[in-house]
C-alpha cells in the first residue's frame, strides 16, 4: 500500500528569503541592546567601584556568545547535495549499524537514497546528516557538522544569562544597601533592573533641591529647609544644565548623602543646603553657599581643598554625571515619571547627647513648602536627538541581524531537483511507503484499529454465521465419500476455490502433488484366520477397513495381547512378542508408532481393534481405517516434494513399517479372544472377554495385499495480504479428504476455514481491518494418509518457508466434544493461547475457557497424525493444534459412522461450539497479524533446556566415568539465555512505529524454532529434525533414553552412540544461541 508524501510545511517559494532572516535579526537586536544597557549601567559602576572582574568575565562571555550565534548560523548542518535520476539505482537499500536494520530511503526531492539518521528539512529544502532539529532563531538545521556550534552557544548563552543576572543582583544589593525599590509595578521594575534603582522623569527642575534638616529641642515640629533665608540663606547654583535630573541628579544625591553620613555636627550642629546644585559644566564648583559650607570642618577634610581642586569625592561625583549624562538623557525620554518615594539619611548622634540630625529629602515630594527651590525649566532640547540615534541604533543592528540571517539562508538552499517534477514525484511515490517516524512526511493512511475493536468486529460476525449447515452441506452424497484423489475430493476442491473467490480474496490459487498412496487390492482382499490344533483353518474376517502403507505379507503365528502397544505395555508383558502377531487396542498412540514398538520387538504382525470401554459403539462389526507410516507425507519421495515430472531414484521412507498391519472389527477381536488363553491384567481395565494370547496349538493367519497407487491431490490456497509484510504470514490450514463420511475429522475443520477465510475477508474489505502481516487459507488433500498435502508443500518450499511463514493453525478435528477444551503445539505459543483463551467463553457454560493454572504441563506432544506435527518438527514453524473434546476420544473418527447426523446427536450444540472454535482461531491469527511485534514466546526454550540439564545431572557420575563434561552444554545454555535477554532488551528499546527494526527483530525470533533442528543429520533419513519435538536419535529425549540403559541394562547401553548425541545436542544449542546474537563478530565463546 502506497502512500502519498507531503512535506510539512511545504518549502516556502514566495519571500522565502524574508521570512526565515526576521527571527535571526530580532535575536540580534535583542543581544546586542541588553547587553548594551548592562555594559553602560551596572557592570561600569561596578568597574569604577573597584569590581574589575565583573567586565572581565562578562566581556568574553559576550563576545563568545555573539561568535557562536554567528558561527552557528553560517556552518554546515551536515548538508547532502543532490542527486540526480540519471544515477544508477543503489542494490542494497538497507543498512546494518549495530546490529539494526536500517532501510535507505528515497528522498524525491533530493534524488538519493537517504543514510540512516538522515532526514530532509522542508525549510531548507536539503538532507541533513544526524539532523536534530531546524532553529528559526539562527535560520539553519542543527545536524552532525555543527551540532558543536549549536551546545557552544547553548553553554555560552547560559553562562552570558547568569553573569548579567548575578551582576545587576550585585549592584543592587550594594548600591541600595537593602532598600528594595522594585514596588512600582512589572514594567517599571525591569527598567530599574536593567537601567538603574532609580527611574529618571522627563521633565521638571534639573536637579531636586536637597534640604539638610536641623532638629533641635529649640526647634519646632517640622523640617526646616537649608533654603529658607531664616537659615542661612538661599544657595543659587551658577549654571544649570538640561537634563540634570534622572540618574545624573541621583547620582550627585547619592554622592552628597555619603558626605552627609560622615558629618559629626558639633555645637548648634551644621547647616549645609544643596538646593542650589547643578551639575558640573565649565565650572567644575557647586556653588558658592556650598563651598562655604564644607569650607571647615570634617566636610572640608573629606572634600578637599576647595583652591586647590583637589576634592577626590567631587571628582568622583563628576566623572560618572559627566560620563552618564547622554545616557540618562536618552531613557529619560523614553522612560520617565516622577518618583514615588524618598529617602532619609539620619546623621550619627553626637557624642554630648545632641539629638541633632540632618534629613536629605527630594523637595518636589513636599510642595506644601512654597517658598523651596523649585525651577521649571524647559524640556531638554537633546530629547530628539537621543530618540533619533537610539532608532538609529536599533535600525542599523537589525539590519546586520537580518542579513546574517539571509546570507546564511543562501549558502545553504539548493534549487529546486529535477527529481521534483510531477511524473518523477508521483513514480516515487507510488513506488514508496512512508518511513513510520520521519518528522517530514505525514501519512495519510486510515486509522489503525486497535484490539478490542477487532475482537468485537470478530465476535459480532461469527455470532450469526452458520456453520453447521456448511457442515451439512459438505456431508451431502457429491461429497461423500471423498477418498484422497477421488472425483469427490476435487469436487470439494473446486467447491472450495469458488467460496474463496466469491469472499474476494487477495488471491486464490491451487498446488498440485503426484503422490503414491496404498489402498486396498479390488481383487484380492485381506484376511485373518485362525488354524486350530487339527490344522482347521476358520475365516476370523475379511476386514472392509484397512491400514495404508503396511507391508503386503502374509505371516502365521501365536497372537498376545499388547494393551494400546505402548513400549511401555511392552515391557511389562511377561510375554515374548517374539516371532508373533499382536493385537492391540485402537487409542493412546498412533498406528505407526503401535506397529514401531512391536516391529522394534520382532513381532510378525499387528492387529487393531475398537474396544467396547473406549470406544462404546453398538455396531460391533464396524470396520475403521488409518496408516501405519511413522512420519508424513509421501513415503516414497521422503524429503523431495512430488510434483509431476519430477525425477527421483527409488526410494522409500525410513519409517515405513516392516512388517503387516490390519483393523478387525470388536466382533472379529472377540472371536479371536475364543481361541486365547489367560486373562487380561486387571490394570488394563478392558472388556471381560479379553485374554492375554493364543494356546500353543493354535495359531493366527494375517493376509494383507494392499497395494500402491499414484494419485494427483490438490491443495487450495486463498491469501489476503498484508499492508506493511506481506511476505510474512500465518497459515490456517484443515483436511479436506476422508476415508468415510469424515464430519468431524474433516469437514468441521473445512467448514471452520471457509467460515474464517470469510470473516476476515469480511473484516478487511468493509470493517477497516487492515493485517500487518498476510493470511494464507489451505485446503490440504491427503490428509488421511499422514498430512500429506501439507508435508509435501513444506518439501516444496523448504528453503524459505521458514523465513515467512510465522504459524501454522491446524484446523482438523477441532470440535469433538463440549466439556474440555485441549491444546497442543509449540510452547513458543503458550502465552498467546492463554491470553486467548481468556478471550474466549465457553458455548456453553458462558465461563473463560481458562481454567487452570497450570494447562501448560498438562499439553500433550503433538502426534505424528496431526497436520501441525510436520510444520513444527521437519519445517521449524510454531505451530498450534486445538479442540473441544470429552475425556473419552470420539469414537466415530476414521469409521463409516462419522457423518453429519451421528455428530449432531453427540453434540447437539454444534453450531454454538464451532464459533467458539472459530474465535479461538481467529483471535491467534488476529494477534499474530495485528500487532508489530510476533506474540511468540521464544524465552520458553530456556526453562525447558534448564529441565533437560537438571534431569541429565542425575547421571553425572556415569557421565564422569565415561571421561565426558557437561561444562560446554552448561555454557551453551548460559549462551543461548544470554542471547534470549538481549533480545529482549533490543524490543525494549525499539521503536514500535519503525517498521524495518522490528521487521528485523521478528526475523530473528521466527528463527528460533527453526535453529532447532539439528542440522547434522539427514532429512531424507530423519525428517523430523527438531531436537525437543522431533524423532530419532538426534532428539535430547532419545539422548536421555540411551544414557538411562547405562543404568539398568549396561549391555544394551551404546557409548559412542550418546558421545556423539551429547555433542551434537550442544553444538545445537549453540548453534541458536549464535543465531540470535547477531553478527559472527558479535559472538563471544571459547569454543
């Protein structure tokens, strides 16, 4: 699925210089002016007062800044030029860095592939290496070439920010020595800050008149101002200049108060006015009425000699008026207002108890005093000037902002690629999905359903399907009975394909397979017979029902009961099998491995039969059929796949039977039973007319002449695929074909794939659902005859079915009962059929199907008889069988009384439980699809390879004897845990929206049951490689076995043998082990 990529914002095509340069001009404006406001206030009164350091350190803290905002703003991001179409197209479009798969993606507006971590800016129109972010403050990417510039002037600025803030606390705490002026509201109180503690005013008399008051018990309440010519006069300045109020008249204040606090009056104390002050101009003097008063004293001391001009505190007092006054006159235009409070300094008390103290206060805050020295002078006439180069200023610095920001834009915008035109843009993008993640492209696909919304679509539409009548319907007499490779078995294949087209599957298609199955000889059927003492021969049956793929013999012998002929049964019969037939119970174990053990034993034939305790059915003749190949597929191409035309030597499975095998009816056992002897052990709990073995003189004749037949079965497949893998999927798959009528066995799982291949199709198309990954749907032939459609497709595609097909969901067999529910399969599946079945109510009873706890170690080993088996042992595919079954097997399978009628009459509530079924099955295929990440538990595999290691330590000691060391399997254990981890912490911290890292990571898990098999033995040989769910002695199951005769028959154990199992058992644990870890340079051991 394709989709259409917009830039966002799209490139900017008129003014696209203007734009970005205003942002850089303002964070130049804004720079340059505060930093100007403090270089002229506090850090020059600072420096004058003998703080030094403060401009030594903010002055290169400035300059640093300003270099780096500069230098960021002309450096290279990292810029990718161009390509162009004329480039030959790249090979390889994904990248490994870290053990992360990295897809190069097609830039279109660039012409190139994109490296990992590139991205492209749409407002510099490049690709950018590493890019971060793009800054509009200095109008350029922040990328891998100047990301050093981009923290510099981060750091520079902080630091810049901290100096000016500490030095203007610093200024005012001492200046002000804890007066707090900052009560006049948000706006006036930065100006204080970055100005001075004292805002000027506008207008008004050029300097405030400054009063000393003299108190005395002679005086009267009030202040008495130094103006009043009842004092000592009217003190007049010489000269008076504009714009001496503001900071210039503070600071002459301030001056004049520090004089005032080191007076120590004496006598009737002193009397000085300062009303008359002006600031200093030609005459450096502060007026005659002034000199007069600080001409003797303490004042003169500090002062100075007036002749002289030495007066090192009027100096100081002139030189910063002097040097403030343009400033000062320029924010007093801007900022101005009279000042809302005043101050007092107290004079120290006299040391003979005079209470007398001077009182310095501005005299326009009193104007009930008439007669003070109040001067209305005309606005200052530099007012304009100073706003026309304050304007000026600003104007001429916005400028060089703006053009360091323009000039910066140009260097780096590239023109517009050929690459961009419309027909190229569209081919790109329909030939490109969006990368989940990249901050320039946005996708304009629907929205994603999420769990819960699924699962309800699923139960709302299996809740009206019908599936039983589709039941009905494939049990009618054009379908019945349907033999693998009969006219009726492609009748129903067809009938198949058309429902898959009519649910407008994504595709649907069909295999065909030239296989060689064995039936029955038409002219010369089976037999058992009995031959008593006097050499009488009586026909015991010519059994209808069969067993495909045993041997054609003909064997005479003494018949012993072997139970269900488990090797177990086995060993504790007290009779040799030895030289003769033995009849068994149907159950427990499959036909192939029944005949096994006893062919294991010498045995010369095998007879089986339904029992009237696990199998109650009336009709005592009722003939059954199965097959006695241990293993699946066609035995006579083992691990080729038989398609037509193809050229194979002759060859045979290894695990066809040697010797004959037979179904007899209960009513043929029990004539059988009359010519025996011996009870059966009560143990067996079997029917009372059982017995253990035949008399001496009377013996058993078994006839088989089945005979071989090629035959072409066809396979049915349906897919919908997947939106973002398509070429990863989960396989749903169920018999079609029967020996009988086959309700159960095969056409309720038949009938549960029509209906889920349905549903989904459904789901996709008109309810939004859209698979990550794809769903194949198979209709398997030859399924009777041990999974044969389905292990020859696995032969057919072995090399790469394990790199897609996630799951197999088997579908045979699915309801044959209501009161339990079972599950078997690979346990990298156990978590998600639990959560499954938490799911999911029982049809009945309306309650979880999860019961217990503990179901995990109550689930059985898949069977050789489940079409599951081959793709979980010889294929490496997690695979999961399940069913709604009774304690007691159903006892109808693979008899002429599976039909639609009888499975009705055992489960009445058919249809309710079939759609439980279907839930259950749609729900796994659901979340294994849905979700970004496989829900398979591949850290299973440790607990089990923990409990393999702690049961083979019970014989360490024989192990130790035989010279061996389990120290290198307890090491690839410890590998393989490891690998496990770190594969977990790799999802951990994976992006879940970045589709190529977890495309990758899943890769890795669907590996791990595939690492499994053993890679060191042959599959023609030992198809069923796997060494936990395998056969052979490759298996850690058949290693345990082998060391336990070491025990109890020493003479049977085989040394060489278990060497060689043990090492190869840990070099393939390793061998997963190595294949989750990554790279071979990744890969830390000592073997």
């Amino acid at each position: 699925m394709s989709h259409v990529k917009s830039p966002q914002p799209p490139p900017l095509d008129s003014f696209s210089w203007f734009l970005p340069s205003l942002l850089p001009a303002f964070n130049v404006v804004l720079l340059v002016i505060f930093s100007g406001l403090f270089f002229a206030f506090p850090c020059r009164w600072l420096a004058q007062n003998g703080e030094w350091a403060v401009p030594a350190v903010t002055g290169p803290l400035f300059v640093l800044t300003f270099f780096s905002l500069i230098f960021l703003n002309f450096s290279d991001p990292g810029t990718l030029h161009q390509g162009s179409l004329k480039e030959d197209p790249m090979l390889v479009h994904v990248v490994w860095v870290n053990h992360r798969a990295f897809r190069l993606r097609w830039c279109p507006r660039c012409c190139f592939h994109r490296p990992p971590r590139t991205h492209h800016c749409p407002w510099c129109n490049i690709c950018v290496e590493d890019f971060d972010h793009h800054c509009k403050w200095v109008n350029n990417c922040v990328g891998h070439r100047n990301f050093r510039f981009f923290m510099l002037l981060i750091v520079s600025l902080c630091l810049y920010s901290s100096a000016l803030l500490v030095t203007s606390l610093v200024f005012l705490c001492r200046d002000l020595q804890g007066y707090n002026p900052f009560n006049q509201g948000c706006a006036r109180n930065w100006y204080l800050t970055l100005c001075a503690p004292l805002g000027p005013r506008p207008h008004g008399p050029k300097c405030p008149g400054v009063e000393a008051v003299l108190s005395s018990p002679d005086r009267a309440a009030g202040p008495v101002w130094l103006g009043d010519s009842a004092a000592l006069g009217t003190i007049q300045p010489e000269r008076r200049r504009a714009g001496s109020r503001g900071v210039t008249s503070w600071l002459q204040c301030r001056s004049r108060s520090l004089v005032a606090q080191t007076l120590r009056p004496t006598g009737a104390g002193f009397v000085a006015s300062a009303a008359g002050l002006g600031l200093p101009g030609e005459d450096p003097g502060y007026g005659p009425a002034w000199d007069s008063a600080v001409g003797s004293g303490p004042l003169a001391g500090l002062m100075g000699d007036t002749a002289s001009g030495s007066r090192p505190l009027a100096g100081l007092v002139r030189d910063i008026a002097v040097q403030s006054r343009p400033l000062a006159g320029f924010f007093r235009s801007l900022f101005g207002g009279e000042p809302l409070s005043y101050t007092r300094f107290s004079l120290a008390r006299h040391v003979d108890g005079d209470t007398s103290h001077v009182e310095m206060k501005l005299a326009a805050d009193e104007e009930e005093n008439a007669d003070s020295m109040r001067a209305n002078a005309k606005a200052p006439r530099r007012c304009v000037k100073s706003i026309c180069y304050g304007a000026i200023a600003i104007t001429i610095f916005f400028l060089i902002g703006f053009l360091i920001g323009y000039l910066g834009y140009c260097k780096r915008i590239e023109p517009k690629a050929e690459c961009e035109s419309p027909a190229v843009m569209d081919a790109m993008n329909g030939s490109e999905d969006p990368e989940p993640g990249d901050e320039e492209f946005s996708s304009e696909a629907s929205p994603r359903l999420y769990w819960e919304d699924l699962k309800k679509m699923l139960s709302e539409k299996l809740s009206n399907a019908k599936l039983s009548d589709t039941v009905k319907q494939l049990n009618e007499d054009a379908y019945v009975p349907r033999e693998a490779g009969s006219e009726k078995d492609e009748n129903l294949a067809y009938f198949v394909e058309n429902q898959f087209n009519e649910y407008k599957l994504s595709k649907v298609w069909r295999n065909e397979h030239y296989v060689k199955i064995q039936v029955k000889n038409s002219t010369a059927p089976n037999s058992v017979t009995v031959t008593d003492a006097k050499g009488l021969v009586y026909l015991v049956e010519n059994p209808e029902g069969y067993v495909a793929y045993s041997k054609a013999a003909t064997v005479i012998g003494k018949l012993v009961h072997a139970n269900f002929g488990t090797k177990k049964d086995f060993e504790d019969l007290n009779t040799s099998v030895n030289g003769s037939l033995v009849i068994v119970r149907a159950g427990e174990i499959t036909f192939a491995e029944k005949v096994s053990n006893a062919a294991s034993l010498n045995a010369l034939g095998v007879l089986i039969y339904l029992d009237n305790i696990k199998f109650p059915i009336t009709k005592a003749d009722l003939p059954f059929f199965g097959h006695a190949h241990l293993g699946t597929g066609d035995p006579y191409t083992p691990g080729f796949p038989s398609f037509n035309h193809t050229q194979f030597p002759p060859s045979q499975s290894s695990g066809l039977p040697t010797i004959p095998v037979q179904t007899i009816s209960r009513e043929a056992a029990e004539k059988l039973f009359l010519n025996m002897e011996r009870e059966c052990p009560s143990n067996w709990r079997t029917e009372l007319a059982c017995r253990l073995q035949t008399s001496q003189e009377r013996s058993v004749k078994l006839v088989v002449n089945n005979v071989l037949k090629e035959i072409r079965i066809l396979n049915i497949f349906g897919v919908i695929k997947g939106v973002e893998e398509p070429d990863h999927y989960v396989v749903v798959g169920a018999q079609r074909d029967s020996w009988g009528p086959g309700a159960a066995k095969a056409s309720v799982g038949t009938a549960l794939l029509l209906e889920l291949a349905r549903t989904v199709s459904d789901m996709v198309l008109k309810g939004g659902f859209k698979p990550h990954r794809s769903i194949i749907f198979v209709s398997w032939s030859a399924g009777d005859f041990g999974a044969v459609g389905a292990t020859e497709w696995l032969e057919g595609y072995i090399t790469s079915l394990h790199l897609k097909a996630v799951t197999y969901i088997n579908l045979d067999k699915a309801v044959l009962g209501t009161t339990n529910f079972k599950v078997t399969g690979s346990p990298m599946l156990y978590k998600l059929i639990e959560k499954t079945m938490q799911e999911v109510k029982h049809p009945l009873t309306g309650a979880s199907l999860y019961k217990d706890s503990n179901w995990v170690n109550k689930v059985e080993k898949l069977s050789f008889d489940n079409a599951a088996f081959p793709f979980l042992a010889y294929s490496g595919i997690p695979a999961v069988s399940f069913c709604f079954c009774e304690d007691m097997d159903y006892p109808y399978l693979s008899t002429k009384l599976d039909s639609y009628d009888m499975l009705m009459q055992e489960i009445p509530q058919l249809n309710k439980v079939m759609c439980a079924a279907a839930e259950v099955a749609g729900q796994i295929l659901i979340r294994l699809t849905h979700d970004f990440e496989l829900n398979l538990d591949y850290e299973v595999y440790n607990s089990k390879m923990l409990l393999f290691v702690k049961e083979l330590m019970q014989y360490a000691t024989d192990i130790k004897e035989m010279g061996l060391s389990l120290q290198w399997l307890y090491s690839a254990r410890g590998d393989f845990f490891r690998a496990t981890s770190r594969l977990t912490t790799d999802f951990h911290n994976a992006e879940r929206t970045n589709r190529f890292i977890m495309k990758e990571l899943n890769d890795r898990i669907m590996k791990v049951e595939y690492h499994f098999l053993s890679p060191y033995v042959s599959p023609r040989e030992s198809p069923f490689r796997h060494i936990f769910w395998g056969s052979g002695s490759h298996t850690l199951q058949a290693l345990l076995e082998n060391l336990k005769l070491r025990k109890e028959n020493k003479a049977v154990f085989n040394e060489t043998l278990f060497r060689n199992q043990l090492a190869l058992a840990t070099w393939t644990i390793q061998g997963v082990a190595n294949a989750l870890s990554g790279d071979i340079w990744d890969i830390d051991n000592e073997f």
